[in-house]
C-alpha cells in the first residue's frame, strides 16, 4: 500500500511540473503592436496571428468593443492580457485555446435561490412591481398574483423593490420573502389632472388634493361625496339628511352663495364635476330635477380611481366660468397589464334603528304636566282642566303610546360589485356592473341603484389610439311623504301627539297608511358616453378630439289614495325632465425639452357645450279610484299640464402654458375665453386668466445633502374664474301664461313679480379672484408630507334681485350688483408613516384641517344693509338674518337673551317716566319670570323697530352658523393579513339653533289644550324657571328658561328671534371603523384564486358634541335644527372581496 501511496506521489509531481512548463512556454510569448484607441478585439487578433493562440470570451460578460492604447513591444502576453481586462476579469489557457471569464471573489459565498411576493398595506398582490438585486443587472417584476423569482443570488444580496406610488424598500434576501410595500405620502412622481394636461404631482404649481380609491372603497354610502367628509382639506362636506340616496353640502374654500330668499336649495357655492372627462355641473342639474336625489350616488363608489379637488385659480381658470368654486375630478379605474382579472365585491349589513327623543309616556307624562301646571299656572279646579289630563281611568286617554317608534325600522341594505378587467400594450379594457340596495329607517323610504360601467382604451397605430367610456345607471329612490326633507315624519319635530291617546290596530295602519298607500318614486335614469381620439402628429406634438354626451332623466312619480286626503280626493302626478349635456374638444398640445434642462408644454383648446332640457308636468285632482295610481280619468276641471323646453350654449378658447427650468423652477399660465348664450349680446364674452410660479428649494445643492429633507416647494398662484346665471334664458324678458283666457286664447303678461320679468340688458359675469401661497414638504424619506396654504378668494359683481318702486309696475329686478363675497383662511394636511416600512406592523396617518373666514366685502346700494326671514317649514316660526358689510353670509339678527328676571325689584325702571322696562313696543311690562333681553338702543322697550324706520330696534348680528374650522383625523393600520381603520371629522367654530325645542316652547304657549295633547320630554329636565325657587333665592337663581305658562301672556318669548336657543355647533364624529383579513397564500392556492379578503365597517359610529340637540351635523345651510329631518343611522355590514 505504502508502494502505491509513493507511485501516486510521484505522478502528481510530474504532472505537476508538465503544466509549470507548458504554462511558462505559454506565458513566454511576447506580444508586439503599437495603436491608440484600439478596440479589444483587434488586440485579441494581434495576438492570435503572433502566438497561434485563440482568444475566446462571452459577449454578455466582456464587451471587445471597449477601446485600450496598445504599446507593446515584445511585452510577455501575460501582462498584455493584465492590460486588456483590468483585473475585472481572468483567463486560463487550455492547449491552443485563452478563455477569458469573469474574476470571481476569493470569499466564496453561498448562492440562494429566492421566491416571494409583493404586496400592499392592504395584503393585497402588487402586480409590476419592479424587484433588483443591487448593484448588478439583475432585474424582475411581479406576476398578477404579485410573485417573482432569482436563482443563485449571492446570500449576502440586497433586493430594491420599487412600484409606482409606493415607498422604494431595500431588503436583504431570504429564500421565502414576502415584501409589503407602504404609499407614498406624497407620490411625487404620480400624474394629476389640471385642465386637460397631465403633470407630475412634483411640478405642479396648483393646489389640488388628491384621494385615492382605496381610501374610501367599500364604505356603505350611496355616493362618494358623503365617503369623502374629513378627508380633503378646503372641502366642507356636512350631511343635513341622512336619507339614502339625498344631496347633502359640498363646498370648497367656503361658501360664496347668497340667497336673499334664504332657499336651502341655492344658499351653498358647488364645484363643478370632471368625471372621466366630462363636465357634470350639479347646479345645473339640480335646478331642472324634480327628484332631488344627488347626482353623483349614479357613481358607483368602488369603480372609483382617484378623486382630484382643484381649489385655486392655477388649477381652475382652465374651466372659466365654471371652475369659480372649485372643480372636483373622478378618474375610474382601467386595468393593469397582465392576465385577466375578475372581482367579485359583496358586501351586506343593516341600518340600526335611530336612537328616538325622550319622550315622557303614560303615568310618568300625567304627572308632569299636572306639576307643570301647578307650578306655572298655580291651582285650577279640576274642572278647568282638559279631560285627557283628568280622566286617567278612561281606556282612550290612559295610555304610554311612543309614537316615534311606529315609523322607524331596522334597515337592511346589500351591495354586489363585479368586475372584468384586462390590458396588454394594445388594448386596456375594464367593465364592471354594480346593484346597491339600502332601505332606509323611516318606513317607505330606501335607495336602488343598477349601474354599469366600461372603459376601453385601444392602440390602433403607433401615432393613434382611441379610449371609450361608458357608464349607464338608475336610481329608484323611495322618499317617504315627498321630496321636502323637513316633512318627511309627520311625527318628529315638535309635534307629536300625546301618549295618552289609545292607538289601535287600525289606527296603526292607517298612521302607516300615509306611506304604505302612497305610491312615490324618484327615479334618475343617467347615461353618459365619452369617446376620444388621440393622435401623435410627431414626437412632442399630440391632437386630440374628443366628444362626450350625458343625459339624467329624471322622473318624480306621485299617488296618493283619497283617504289619506282631507278633503277625500285622490291626487296624482307626473313630473319629468331631460337634461342632455353634449360637449366637443379639440385639444393641441406639444412637450419640447430643450437642451437639458428647460421643459416647456403648450395647450391649446377649443370647446363646445350645449345643454338642453325637455320637461313635462301632469297634475290631476279626483282621480275616480284609488287603485288607479296614475294621471287616468281626471275630470278636466282637476287636470293641469305643461311641457318645457330650454337650452343653453358655451363656447370657449383657452390655452395652458408650463415651463420649468431643471424641474426646479416652475411656471404655469393659463387663459380661457367664454362665450355664453345666458348673457346678451354686449356681454356674452368672458376672460379668465391665471399664473403661478413654484420652486423646489429641496433641489438647491445646500440642502440636498440633508438626508431627511425629501422635498421643499414653494408655490404661489393668481387668477380669475368667472360663474354665469342659473337661468337659461337671464337676459331675456320672462311671461306668464297662467292669468286667464281672451277669447279662449291664453293671456301671456309680464312676471310683475319676479326677478326677470324685466331684465337688465347689461347682465354679465361674475368673476371670482383668488390668490393662493402655498408649501409643500416632504421628510424621510417622504415618511412625513406636509402641505400648507392661504388663500384669498373674493367672488363680485353678483347677482342680485333688487326691489323695484311701486309705479314701475314691476316688484324685483334681478341684475349684477355691488354685492360680493370673501373667503380666506389656511389650509393644512399632514401625513406620516409612523414605523419604519420594513416593520410588520404599520401605521399611517392623515391630519388635515382647514380654517376659513367668511365675510361679506360689499352691498348693493351704498352698503346698505339687507334683512331677510327664514320660515320653519313646520311652525311657520321665522328666524332673522342680517347681511351686513364686514359680517359672514347668514348671520342671525337676534335680540340678546340674557336669563330670566327673578323678582320685580331687578327689572329696570326708565328715570324719566318712571315706568317699567317693556316688551313688544309697550303692549308687555316685564314681571318676574320674563326673558331678560338687552336693551340695545337704550329706550326702555326692547323689540324690533320698524315702525320707527330702524328696522334693528333692539336686534344685534349674532350666531355664525358658518363652521369656521373643519378637518379630519384618519389612522389605518395594517399587521401581515390584518387591516384597520379609524376615519373621523370633526367642525368647530359654529353656531346653531336649536328650532325643536323653540317650536315645542312656542306650541305649549298656545293654551293648556294644546299643552296637554302634546308629547313632551322630561320637562324635570329642560330648566323653566320656579317661581317658589326664584323666592327662595331671588340673588342666586338662575334659571335656563323663562317661566312658561301656557295659560299665561304670550308675547312670543319662545320665537327663536332671540339667542335663547343659539348653541355650540362643534362636534368630532367618528365617521367609521373599518377592519379586514387577507386569506393566506395557501388557501388561496387551494381555493385555485388570487386573492380574497374579508372586511367589516361600522358607519357613523359615535358623536361628541356640547350641543343639545340629537346630531349638531344635522341643521340645514343657516344653522337651523328643526327635528324635522331624517335621522344619520348607524351602519354595520360585512363582505368579502374575491379575485380570480
């Protein structure tokens, strides 16, 4: 053995020493050439023809095209070799033959194979995310179901995930991983909408808030105006109605809007809508819709992409006279590249009965209203007493009957989305079909909505490409009684009868008669279609034609059986409308870079818009039998029609200009010109121009070597929007044809009493000018982002209805004015993500709040002062408003209420008559239990003065029922499969009225008979003042309200015309909590789907407010809370959403 073991030796020696010498003979050879600027590959064919050797090498590894200076003079080929690779790579030699191969380290490491998938803060697959190994070429994306792949990655690799949108994330391998990517806070690089152009969000010197879909998706609410409240700063979104399917408020920098006539349906500014590229104006809309229903509920909320909220003049003189208060663009969602992808989206749950007014029933009602009256009115004999207070043993008045409750219900409501959607480099396409059901608390009122939607894109040419939209939806909403929203419940508000009164069955049934009898329909039939055609004439220079039409018809149909009439007749009508919007754009645009760092777009534009609208109205009395449910039969005495048609043109030039220099200084400018048919002939053309600079000073070499500094704009922007009248035909003269007959031929006479029965020739348009400083900045790593801004926005020349004198023949004249309106204030959003975007659990937050400050600038006839009356609906009780110069829109003009007098010696005495402080112009000498009201003007009687020619009297400016503070405060988190989140808003700074409780006070004046058939809370409670506790401590008593006797004097101490029933209207309201669960891959897998995840929502969840009344959010746009209205319920549902 030892032999062999001595044999082995020796060979491997001479093998050894064989090689040495082959080697040493091979690396003799000397290699002579003398060239500059040679390419490798020469050199390697000197070689060959002076050694006989071949050199042969990867062209993925080595590139021969690389260029060396060859000075070599019979140098050894081994330091020629030295030379030509640089020690980036080596070479071994076999026979005849040089391979030369990459160096390998000497450390060699272990290679591993990875697999992993990417994913959102949601769990949810990330497909095209873009994953490199770094610092080499290595590259991948993810597949459909968010997945990809290496094989032999060095152990010690990094992996750079990057995906649009979201934060950039550098992570070491592992051989299984699963990557979850955070959004960008700020997603600089992401496009927005301004005008017709696209920018990156980075240049862009506008101020415009964008919301993603996924922020609000799944929400259980028929529009995505309601899901949008406490997330966009600068926009006001308050919810009046809680009834499904209604129009709530939506305004922007705060509200410009002035109605004389204080009408809820014209008291707010409304920005114009943009969705998918067509103008949907919901002033326009709503002025010519019979149904009420809101516009936008026609949109199903999870077809939705993107939200954009252009709120300066930079981002809104593109739209001229119709972007003066702000524009609002929807952008619904296209497919990703890759295979195929269905949704299916379900979710269901229900509306949780309201939380009902304490009402005091039974027994426990007898008893207080016999103290109350005992302590009010003192002792009366029985006998004097109504009977229904007496005569407790008698079945018919001996009863605890909660009225409220009959009407209200546990809703239910479902939702079913599904979806196909699919995209390669030629064709993108997306339809998604859509049915939302909700039934609403009070009985008989509800919302359905049917909506479809497709979104196609096709690249015909490599110049040419087309994109056709369509959406197509109906509405079908119950509202209960009808469409007014302070009528809905006969019993809420202030009059609900008595619980003493003995309700059958029958009387049950024909309470729920008024709904189940009535046959009430609002329905909204919507179909819009868009198509464009874009054509790239050379690089730089894009056309494009575009063309949209959208029609709402909308239908109002009514029955109701003669038993439910008072004067047992049945009714019938049928109110329809039509409203077709048509618009056509030619667009030219051209992107130039010049040089390396000036970039320039020009814009230029033309539009056309043309609105019709056909209506017809059919009114018929003594229909000849409930059952019929239609006009049919009408006795022509009973039966009224009429048909209309208006229309309304727009045409416009406009062109949009932006220049940045190294995309650090920014300029934009903008000019439209507006033609429209609602002014004459002298006025029709109106000019809206705009600037804007900005300049990004986190680019400035000073500050870029500070790490966590992201981003620093400055931006600043000025410019003009103008706003045209509601009415079609303004300039032109209005008639009557309703006065009678001639000869049998309908009289045609002047609208004495209108504002466009004689109209101004020099009618024109109302400009809005705003300037707006803003900042954005965004910190490690874009983690935290931070916008400001202050804006100035005044809105002149309004138009106004102005009296006319008696001998004109005319009462009003509607024209521009010196009227106009301000609004400023600061708008502020923050976002962070609070851990580190490796953690496994994250948490991102939004702040945002926004404080404006409302101020009429101007009035009409030398700022002369303008007072107006809101009248309740219910009780006819009026509320006073001032507008005045320096003051916000709406403020109440109200008497001081400063608590109740307790005795005679604290009443004030006039010095120079001697006589008693009065009320009422002298009619009432105050007494102990009286309102103590302020006598403003010093004259010993305290009320209005018109007689007198001083219509304030004793009345001051008082409540702002103009929320000066608004925001939200919106946390999500997320932990592996596991998501939560938290949304809520909040308003401060407001003023209400709480007109419940001033109605109910008011109709318990009106004698003990209609004090005892009335319902009433815990009058224990409320805090009327005591005479024997006004005795007993006549210096320290202080009671809320004053005495209320309803056999007593009634000089309308309970009128809301003083402050007696002003209240905070803050409130902070959690608006919903969200969770959710993503299924495992393996289930998935199992399941044979891509993804699937469960998630439940809980909707307007809890209220903090100091107000009174039920729901501070629920007054109407002058602060006004009657009761009356449909409650907010609170939702719960549960759903599941599936990709396959």
């Amino acid at each position: 053995m030892k032999k062999i073991l001595n044999v082995m030796k020796l060979t491997i020696i001479l093998i050894i020493a064989s090689m040495l010498q082959l080697s040493a003979e091979t690396l003799a050879q000397n290699i002579t050439m003398n060239k500059k600027n040679v390419q490798l590959n020469m050199v390697f064919k000197t070689i060959r023809k002076q050694t006989g050797y071949n050199v042969l090498w990867r062209p993925d590894n080595l590139d021969a095209s690389v260029r060396i200076d060859a000075n070599f003079n019979d140098t050894p080929l081994d330091e020629v070799m030295k030379v030509c690779l640089q020690d980036k790579f080596t070479y071994a030699i076999d026979e005849k033959t040089i391979l030369i191969t990459r160096r390998v380290q000497q450390n060699i490491l272990v290679a591993v194979d990875v697999q992993g998938i990417v994913l959102d803060e949601n769990g949810k697959a990330i497909p095209g995310a873009t994953i490199k190994v770094k610092g080499t070429g290595s590259t991948a994306a993810s597949d459909i179901n968010g997945r990809f792949a290496f094989k032999g990655l060095n152990e010690n690799a990094i992996l750079v995930v990057s995906f649009v949108g979201y934060t950039t994330q550098e992570i070491k391998i592992s051989s299984n991983m699963t990557i979850r990517l955070v959004p960008k806070l700020s997603s600089l690089n992401d496009v927005v909408v301004v005008g017709y152009h696209d920018v990156k969000q980075r240049l862009t010197t506008a101020a415009i808030t964008v919301i993603s879909g996924k922020d609000i998706e799944n929400l259980p609410a028929p529009s995505f105006a309601t899901a949008l409240q406490g997330k966009v700063t600068g926009v006001n979104i308050q919810n009046f109605s809680g009834q499904p399917g209604v129009r709530n408020t939506f305004t922007v920098r705060g509200n410009s809007a002035l109605s004389t006539n204080l009408s809820e349906a014209n008291a707010l500014s409304t920005p114009l809508f943009i969705i998918d590229g067509v103008p949907t104006s919901i002033t326009d809309l709503g002025n010519y819709d019979n149904t009420q229903t809101d516009v936008l509920a026609g949109i199903n909320i999870n077809d939705i992409e993107s939200i954009q909220i252009a709120k300066d003049a930079a981002a809104t003189a593109i739209w001229g006279s119709r972007g003066a208060n702000g524009v609002v663009t929807i952008l619904t969602k296209k497919a990703k590249k890759g295979k195929p992808q269905v949704t299916l989206n379900v979710y269901g749950g229900f509306s949780a009965q309201p939380k009902l007014q304490e009402t005091a029933t039974g027994s426990f009602e007898r008893d207080q209203k016999l103290d109350f009256l005992t302590t009010q009115a003192g002792l009366h004999p029985i006998s004097t007493l109504p009977q229904m207070l007496t005569d407790s043993l008698n079945p018919a008045f001996n009863n605890a009957t909660n009225w409220q409750g009959m009407l209200y219900r546990k809703a239910y409501l479902h939702n079913v989305d599904l979806s196909v959607a699919g995209a390669t480099d030629a064709l993108n396409y997306r339809f998604s079909l859509n049915n939302y059901n909700e039934d609403g608390v009070l009985q008989a009122t509800g919302f359905k909505r049917y909506s479809f939607r497709s979104n196609i894109q096709y690249q015909i040419s490599p110049k040419l490409s087309t994109e056709v939209n369509i959406s197509i939806s109906r509405i079908d909403r119950q509202p209960g009684l009808g469409n007014n929203p302070h009528t809905i419940n006969p019993l809420s508000g202030f009059n609900q009868p008595s619980s003493f009164y003995y309700v059958n069955d029958t009387d049950i049934s024909r309470l729920k008669g008024q709904y189940s009898q009535l046959r009430n329909l609002d329905r909204n039939d919507q179909l819009t279609g868009f198509i464009g055609l874009h054509y790239q004439i050379l690089p730089g220079l894009l056309y494009k034609i575009e063309g949209s039409a959208n029609t709402n018809m909308s239908d109002n149909q009514f029955s109701s059986p003669s038993n439910l009439s008072a004067q047992g007749i049945a009714t019938s009508y049928d109110y329809s409308s039509n409203f077709v919007s048509a618009n056509i754009n030619n667009v030219l645009s051209y992107t130039k870079k010049i040089g390396t760092n000036n970039n320039i777009n020009v814009l230029v534009l033309q539009n056309f818009q043309r609105d019709v609208v056909n209506s017809t109205n059919i009114y018929g009395d003594n229909v000849p039998n409930d059952n019929i449910k239609v006009v049919q039969g009408v006795p022509q005495s009973s039966l009224s029609a009429s048909t209309d048609y208006q229309a309304s043109s727009l045409l416009s030039y406009a062109t949009q200009v932006h220049y940045d220099y190294k995309e650090k200084y920014l300029f934009d400018a903008t000019m439209r010109a507006d033609a429209s048919s609602r002014f004459g002939a002298n006025h029709k053309w109106g000019y809206f121009p705009s600037v804007s600079v900005g300049y990004i000073l986190s680019d400035e070499k000073y500050l870029k070597s500070i790490n966590w500094i992201s981003l620093l704009k400055l931006r600043a922007s000025y410019g003009v929007n103008g706003d045209q009248p509601s009415s079609f035909y303004a300039p032109y003269n209005g008639y009557n044809l309703t006065q009678g007959y001639y000869n049998g031929t309908a009289m045609g006479t002047p609208n004495f009493n209108t504002g466009n029965g004689v109209t101004d020739k020099n009618l024109t348009w109302e400009p809005t000018k705003q300037l707006d400083i803003g900042f954005d900045g965004a910190f490690l790593n874009n983690r935290i982002y931070f916008t400001f801004d202050y804006y100035n926005k005044i809105q002149s020349n309004k138009y106004y209805t102005f009296p006319l004198a008696f001998y004109t023949g005319y009462t009003q004249q509607t024209s521009n004015s010196g009227l106009s309106v301000g609004n400023s204030g600061i708008e502020v959003n923050i976002d962070t993500h609070n851990l580190s975007p490796t953690s496994k659990l994250q948490w991102n937050t939004n702040f945002n709040f926004s404080y404006n400050r409302n101020k009429i600038l101007s009035l009409p006839n030398g700022n002369r002062t303008i007072y107006a009356s809101y009248n309740d609906y219910n009780s006819g009780l009026s509320v006073n408003y001032i507008f005045q110069v320096g003051k916000p829109l709406y403020i109440l003009n109200q008497m001081i209420y400063q608590g109740v007098y307790n005795s005679q010696s604290q009443v004030p005495v006039n010095p120079y008559t001697g006589q008693l402080l009065t009320y009422f112009k002298g009619n009432y000498v105050v007494k102990p239990g009286y309102p103590i009201w302020k006598d403003v003007n010093g004259d010993y009687d305290v009320w209005s003065d018109e007689d007198k020619g001083n219509a304030q009297g004793d009345l001051l400016p008082t409540a702002n029922p103009n929320p000066a503070i608004t925001g939200g405060f919106n946390n999500n988190f997320s932990y592996k499969n596991f998501s939560l989140g938290i949304g809520t808003t909040f308003t401060l700074k407001r003023d209400i009225i709480n007109s419940l409780q001033a109605n109910q006070f008011t109709n318990w004046t009106n004698g003990q008979y209609s004090f005892t058939n009335s319902g009433i809370p815990d009058l224990s409670k409320i805090g009327f003042w005591n005479p024997a506790q006004a005795a007993q401590n006549p210096g320290g008593y202080n009671a809320k309200f004053p005495a209320l006797n309803p056999n007593g004097a009634n000089f309308y101490q309970f009128f809301p015309f003083s402050t007696m029933f002003n209240e905070n209207g803050a409130y902070f309201r959690i608006t919903n909590v969200s969770v959710g669960y993503k299924l495992p891959k393996k289930y998935l897998d199992a399941l044979k789907i891509t993804s699937c995840r469960f998630y439940a929502v809980l909707d307007n969840v809890y209220i903090f407010q100091k107000a009174k009344v039920p729901d501070a959010e629920q007054v109407n746009p002058f602060g006004i809370y009657d009761g009356a209205t449909y409650p907010i319920p609170k939702k719960l549902t549960v759903g599941v959403n599936v990709q396959f």
